[in-house]
C-alpha cells in the first residue's frame, strides 16, 4: 500500500474514543456457505438495516471477508446488549445466513 500523508482525511479523535458511555464493540459473523448466492434475496433489507443504524450512529461500518466466510461489523453503543440487540435483529442473522456471531467489546486508543 501507498503511504498517502497528509491526503488521508482528518478524523476528530473523540468521534472513534471509546468511553463508558459510548463503547466499541466487533461483531464478527459466520456465513452459511454458498452466501454470495443464498443472500440475494435478504440483502437489501441487510443494507437497509445497516443504513438506519449508521444514520443513528449505532453502526459505524462493516463488510465481508474476501472468501465471503464471514463479516465483521463495527458498532458504537453505550451497553453490549445494544450491540447483540443489533445482532439479534440483523435480517441475515433472523433468515439463518448467520450460522453464528461474537461479540468482543473493543477498546479504541486515538494516535494523536
């Protein structure tokens, strides 16, 4: 990869800090195999879901894995059970393309 120096975008540290109140948390998925084609027809209510979620401030990012095995998902939340709230209502998970998920809280340390 290309160093870009001062080309990458500046970020307010305080935004990605984790505190008491607003927590990090991965959620990594397992995928049922063969997901490229049995997601077709639940993806656009994933991405819906995701898209409420980022407008809230819930859902910061997340994508697949390159062998589409699995994803990993980036949330912001003041508790854990927010975070498996969010897991627990994710339409691949509610369908069955989600053969398991975990949760790992994540302790975000800006580099200033």
């Amino acid at each position: 990869a290309e160093y870009m120096g001062d080309q990458l975008p500046m970020l307010s540290h305080a935004r990605f800090f984790s505190t008491a109140a607003n927590k990090h948390f991965l959620l990594f998925y397992t995928y049922v195999p063969n997901m490229l084609e049995r997601r077709t027809p639940i993806r656009p209510s994933h991405l819906s879901y995701a898209k409420q979620h980022k407008q809230n401030g819930l859902f910061l990012m997340g994508g697949a894995y390159d062998d589409v095995s699995g994803a990993t998902i980036v949330l912001k939340a003041n508790t854990r059970a927010e975070a498996e709230e969010f897991a627990k209502k994710d339409p691949y998970v509610v369908s069955g393309l989600v053969t398991k998920y975990e949760i790992r809280e994540w302790n975000v340390v800006p580099i200033e």
